[in-house]
C-alpha cells in the first residue's frame, strides 16, 4: 500500500469521524456501550454497601452472570444493533442526505473508500463495545476486593477479559462487514438487518449445518464462560461441536474479508443517483 | 486552416446514450467541447444534469464512449484531478464548517495539509468567504452554500469546472463577480460546463452553447452560427435610421422580407427575413441610392433566448 492510499484512507478516517461518529444522533449507540458499565458499577456500589447478613453470591456467579450478559446483551444486542447502527449509515445516510457525490467526485480509488469508512465505523465500535466489554468486566466482580484482583492477575480473569475482549472485536468486525455491505446495496438495510438478526437468534435452534453458517456461532465458541440455558430451551437446542479457536478466528476475518471485497467492487461500480 | 485540437484538450462524446431503466437521460450524443464557457440549455428533464453527470463520472454512459480530457470516466482517480463540479444538491455533510467541508475534501487528493490549508483559504478568498469560514455550513443562507459549493469545487485547481445551475441563490453583486470568475477560468483556457435557465446571462457569458431537449442535443456552437442554421425561422434585424418608413417601402418589395415594423421613437425598423445575405446587400444600395442616414444595424434574435425558442420552444416547458 502506498504513501498516497495511506494518507487517502487517513482523510476518510478523519472526515468520517468529524461528520458522523461525534453526531447527536449516534446517541443511542453510546447509550447501548454505556448500558453494562453503569449496571456492573451500579452492582458494585450495590454490593459494597450490603449488609452483611444478606447472603453474597460468589465469584464463580459472577463470572457465569457476565458471560450471560456478553453472550446475550453484548453479542445479540448492543453489538448487534450497534453495527447497524453505525455500518450501515457509512453510505446510506450519505445517499439519503445527498452528499455522498462529495467522495465520488475525489480521486479516491472506491476501494479505498469503502476501506477508509470499514476502519472508521471498526475503530469507533471496538472503542465502545470492546472497551464497554472489558469495562463492565473489570467492574463486575471489584466489590470482591483483593480476591478479584487476585482472580484477574493470578488466576483465569485476565485470560476470560482478553477473550472477550478479542470476541467482541470480531463482532464488530464480523457484523460490520454485513452491514457495511448493507448499507451500500439496500435502500432500507434495516430489512436485511432484521432478517440477519431472526437468523442470528435462531442459532442454537438450527441444525449443525445451518448453525455454521452464521456470525454468532463463531463468537459464541469464543466465549471463555458457558452458559447453561435454562429449562425448556436447554431441550429445543442443538448441540454441535464447537469450532476451533484456529478455524473460527480467521474463518471469521476471511468472511469479513470477502464481504468487503464485495463492497468494494459494489462501489467501484457504483453510480450517484439518490433515487431520482 | 486551423489544425483540429486533440481529444487531450477536448470533451468527446461519441454517441452516447444515458438509459435509467426505460427512461431516456440522453440518447446517442456525440460532442467535442473545446475550452472556454461552454453552457448547458434546455428545459427540465431535458438532460444537463445527466449529461454533466456523465461528465463528472457520477454516472456511466449505458452506450458510446466518452472522454473527458483524454480521460475515460472510469478512472475517477484521474478523471477527479481534472474535473471540478458544482451539483445542483444543496447538500452538505453535517456538523463541518466552511472550512472543514472543503480542506477535508482537499486531503482526499492526498495532498499535505500545509497545502490544502493553503487552497482552501484561497478556494475561499476567491468566493468572498473568508469571513464565514469558520461557521457551520447549516447556518448559512442559500447564497452562501452556493457559493461554498463553488469554493469547493474549485479547491483542487481543476481543468474542467462543471457547475449545474451556479448563480442560483446568488444576489446580483455575487452573481456579477461569479461570472467574473467563469470568465476568468474560460479565458484561462480551462473549460468552465454551465448549465442554468438565466438565458440572458447564459448569453451574455458563453463561448458555445448546447441545447438539449428531451435528451437529444437540438444545436450545439457558437450562438451566431447556431443562429444562422436555423433556416425555417427568419432572421430579425433591428435597423436604425433617419427615414425607418422609406426603408420599410424598398424591402416590402422583396421575396425574402416576411416583415417589417416600425418601433419606438420612429427611428427603429424591426425586420423579418429569410435571407440576411440578401438584406444586406439590398440596404448598401438603398444607402447608396438614397442617402439614407443609418445609424446602426444589428441582428436582433441571435442570442440564446430567440435560439431556444425557435428551436425548443414551448413544447419543451420551463427552461
């Protein structure tokens, strides 16, 4: 990559993070990152000034109640909804606010465009989602004390933060790429988001082929903590057997990458109409 | 003989078609845009904007080719060094000032930053909005966002501004000043694309004009000569003299002369004829003949306005 696509994709960076990512509007993406961090350090207030005769649950709950939350609020939801919120608007907005004829009448090959506003939307949702991630996880156990710093230093915490840390990168990358893709081909990506989400969700229910072919089965076999469905569901699930951490990293990135590189080909072609 | 100038210095339209769907942009268009003010007229949906469009590589001919310098339009990387444009979008993207919208913009050239904050203080300057540049776009009147558009578009210094309705907005002292500026970039040997429905300051400002009309390009030169091509419709004359009625009698006499009035403070003769040529010789006799005292002659229907309607007309709506 040359000097001039570095310095190109830089300026996308830049513009995309002034016009877009600082916009009132995104409120509710900042909301769904702030969400666990306020709850964890509403629970750690919460626990600190129990009295002592209620009886404490321990780390061990703890630790299965934030795999919980990652697995079903982070994974299903924030993350989730978050990268559409933030991914599919990369061009959809521009073309429903008419100012994406600015970056086509650049000398910006299209590629680089799509590359330029991948990294904004990527670096903007890892810095809210990874960073709430490990936030909520550094709060959720602190009203333990020195035991959860022992937890994190000594024993497997700082291993179960990395891995999800990393698994919530991947969501972002992952869900980025589909709603990227999205946002260029669909006039309403909110239709294909909703299908990709029921498809999403369906997930444990869908035999083992089925399961392969979706975002969240690679993530989830991810997770350090399982987390045991309660009964009926526990029934209805099918069990597979999970992927290797080998195959599901970069079957992942290559997915992500294949999605790109259709997106990019998709706007090389691309046309400014804004449906006139 | 003038040799003829190289497609490097030329737009070039060859049979170009521009289809949305089953609907017509433009159809089989073939033109070779020379440098200088070249204006866009017709009425709407007549295919300006697809033609500028096209021009600009925002869309992609359906059929035929098209260069524009040299430069297919599906190089953008090139094609954007060369051309500037000023949609017709009022349109920003939210939350920039003045500024931020076109140094923003300029980085994506790849240009350092020293330098494009250098042009876009120039880009500036030149559209009298220094003042304003570090305001918010979305605070801005309509003139102003007019005229930010055009700084923006101009930014990069390029070879080809193409400006799709450009004086709309604008109050008289900017419209006098922008026009300045096309003149400028159009004597400079740049080629400045207009399209607007002003038809006499399209007039008074253009090198070559196009007409369009239902995505078929109607005449395409220099008004005079488009003028003089249109057979069917006599040539006007406005003639003024000591003796208007004696001059009025001669030319009655003639095949050509389909009419003749006399107009305002009685020295004014409007004429209509199907052949000017003839005219012009018949009045050197009458002068010669008669002493007749003529203080000036002067085509009265050769400008774009008479030109769009004896050739577009009515049939074509609103220009």
């Amino acid at each position: 990559m040359n000097a001039l696509w570095m310095r190109q994709i830089g300026a996308v960076l830049r513009l995309e993070w002034k016009k877009t990512f600082f916009n009132k509007r995104a409120w509710w993406i900042y909301m769904l990152a702030a969400g666990p961090v306020s709850i964890t350090l509403i629970h750690w207030l919460f626990e600190l000034n129990r009295p002592v005769s209620m009886a404490r649950h321990s780390l061990g709950d703890d630790s299965v109640g934030y795999a919980a939350m990652f697995q079903f609020f982070y994974l299903r939801g924030a993350i989730f909804f978050g990268c559409v919120g933030i991914f599919a608007n990369l061009f959809r907005a521009e073309m429903l606010e008419k100012t994406l004829h600015y970056y086509y009448l650049t000398p910006l090959r299209r590629e680089l465009l799509v590359a330029g506003k991948y990294l904004a939307g990527l670096v903007t949702s890892v810095v809210l989602f990874a960073g709430s991630a490990a936030l909520s996880f550094l709060l959720i156990g602190r009203h333990f004390g020195p035991a959860y710093n022992d937890y994190l230093m000594h024993g497997p915490g700082l291993s179960q933060l990395g891995w999800y840390t990393l698994t919530a990168a991947l969501a972002c990358a992952g869900y980025g790429a589909v709603f990227l893709m999205c946002g260029l081909i669909f006039r309403n990506p909110m239709i294909p988001a909703a299908v990709v989400y029921v498809w999403e969700n369906l997930n444990p229910f869908l035999p083992a082929l089925a399961k392969k072919i979706s975002v969240i089965f690679y993530l989830r076999n991810l997770c350090p903590v399982e987390v045991p469905l309660p009964p009926p569901l526990n029934i209805v699930v099918v069990d597979t057997d999970p992927t290797p951490v080998w195959i599901a990293i970069p079957g992942l990135l290559a997915v992500t990458a294949l999605l790109l590189m259709y997106t990019a080909h998709t706007a090389r072609q691309g046309e400014i109409s804004y449906g006139e | 003989m003038t040799p003829a100038p190289d497609t490097q210095s030329l737009i070039t339209f060859n049979s170009v078609s521009r289809f949305y769907g089953e609907v017509l942009g433009v159809n089989r268009v073939s033109l070779s845009i020379p440098p200088g003010i070249t204006s866009l007229v017709g009425p709407n949906g007549a295919g300006k904007t697809t033609l500028m469009n096209l021009m600009t590589g925002l869309i992609r001919p359906t059929q035929g080719e098209m260069s524009v310098l040299g430069v297919p339009p599906d190089h953008p990387e090139r094609l954007c060094r060369l051309v500037g444009y000023c949609a017709q979008f009022d349109a920003f993207p939210k939350g920039l000032t003045g500024f931020q919208f076109i140094y923003s913009y300029l980085l994506l050239h790849g240009l350092g930053d020293a330098e494009c904050r250098q042009r876009t203080l120039a880009a500036l300057e030149k559209l009298n909005m220094t003042e304003a540049a570090n305001r918010p776009v979305g605070a801005y009147s309509k003139g102003m966002r007019q005229r930010i558009k055009l700084a923006q578009a101009i930014a990069h210094d390029p070879q080809v501004l193409v400006l799709d309705e450009p004086l709309n907005g604008l109050d008289p002292m900017a419209r006098a000043e922008t026009i300045a500026l096309f003149r400028e970039w159009g004597a400079a040997g740049r080629h400045v694309i207009v399209s607007s429905h002003i038809l006499h300051e399209v007039d008074r400002i253009s090198d070559q004009v196009i007409l369009l009309s239902h995505g078929y390009v109607v005449a395409e030169g220099q008004i005079q000569g488009v003028r003089s091509e249109v057979k069917e419709q006599p040539m006007q004359i406005l003639v003024r003299c000591d003796k208007p009625s004696d001059l009025a009698a001669r030319l009655f006499q003639q095949n050509h002369v389909v009419e003749a009035k006399i107009q305002g403070d009685g020295r004014n003769l409007l004429l209509r004829t199907a052949d000017a040529d003839a005219f012009y010789l018949l009045l050197n006799r009458v002068i010669l003949e008669t002493g007749l005292d003529v203080e000036s002659v002067a085509p009265a229907d050769d400008d774009v306005n008479s030109v769009y309607q004896y050739l577009i007309g009515y049939e074509g709506g609103s220009v």
